[in-house]
C-alpha cells in the first residue's frame, strides 16, 4: 500500500507543472486521451507519494502524484506496479510524475511506452482459449498456476506477457462476469483465484 504524505495546494501544483511536461487539469472533455499526472482526476487520491518496481533485479523509486484507490477496476499494470487506469471516459490515466529530468530515463521511458501501447484486447485471446486446447493447456494454465514454462510459449501462440498479466487481472476483476459469459474459462478461474 502507497502512504501518502502531504496532500497537493495550489503552490505546489504550479511548482510542479514547471517541472512536469505532462500535467493537465482533468476534464470530461479528454475522452480517449492519455492523461499524465492529471489535477482533479476523481479516481485518483492526491498527494505526493512513491512507489518501487523492479525490473532486472534493480530497483527503482517512483514519484507519483497520489494513489490509485483499490476499487478501481481498470486498472494498468507494469510488473506488479499499478502505474495508471482507464477511466470511464477511455482515458488512459498515469498518476506518476513524468518530468524533464526522468522522462528519458529508467524506468519512467519503459513505463511511458507501456502507458501508450494501451490495453491489450482480452476478448480476442479469450476466444482463442475456447479452440485452441494446447494454447490452455501450454501457456494459459501453466502461467494461471505460476508454473514453468518455456518463454518461446508465447511467441508460437502469438501472445505477450502483457496479455497474459491483463487476462489475470481481468478475471480476478469480473470473475461472477467470466464465469457467466465465458463457462469454458472456468478451470483458468479457479486456477487465478487460488493462486
């Protein structure tokens, strides 16, 4: 869980949007826009916090703008780390501080590119689950169950990590929703929530 520390004024926000190149004050207007540490977000908590990922064993500290509450459904995972949400409107929503001092460096650049790739469409690759037995049985349930498997898997599937970490998040999420609209999923079900 991120602890907060002080909450945002109005003199920090304008220090801030000196340093930051992305900084927009929230409107219902950005639909399907992508929105980097927006003011006034209603689904974000502000004040200044940070939050750690790893990645290749090293660890790096973020600044973020506040804390994405846990009752949000969409939400953008880089590794393990929350780094943004979908928002009703479509927005893509990060609540880290990308400024001119860390936007071309790691890992702000590696999450910057994840935040614009956008969301992977599940639906495709739950589909593929219900006629492709070895794609369930060599990847989804192996991932599903946190064993092995060979990362080529995902190459000859023609699926991603990303995919993958989406497909998780997206059943734990909806599971009463999986369950009812896609009955052959429910071994994968089972395998997530038990994990």
């Amino acid at each position: 869980m991120i602890k907060l520390n002080t909450q945002l004024n109005m003199e920090m926000v304008k220090a801030m949007d000196e340093n930051c190149i992305f900084f927009a004050e929230y409107s219902e207007d950005f639909a399907n826009a992508c929105l980097m540490t927006p003011i006034g977000h209603p689904n974000i908590e502000y004040g200044w916090c940070t939050s750690k990922v790893v990645i290749d064993d090293r660890e790096f500290e973020l600044e973020l703008v506040g804390e994405v509450p846990d009752n949000i459904i969409n939400k953008i995972y880089f590794f393990d780390t929350v780094v943004g949400f979908r928002d009703d409107n479509g927005n893509i929503v990060s609540h880290i501080v990308f400024h001119p001092l860390t936007i071309w460096r790691e890992p702000y650049r590696q999450i910057l590119n994840h935040l614009k790739q956008g969301k992977p469409d599940i639906t495709i690759l739950i589909e593929r689950i219900r006629t492709d037995d070895n794609l369930l049985n060599e990847l989804i349930l192996p991932y599903a169950f946190e064993s092995p498997y060979d990362k080529i898997l995902e190459e000859r599937f023609n699926t991603s990590e990303d995919e993958l970490k989406e497909l998780k998040n997206y059943i734990i999420e909806n599971k009463e929703i999986v369950l009812k609209e896609y009955p052959h999923l429910r071994v994968v079900v089972n395998a997530f929530l038990s994990g």
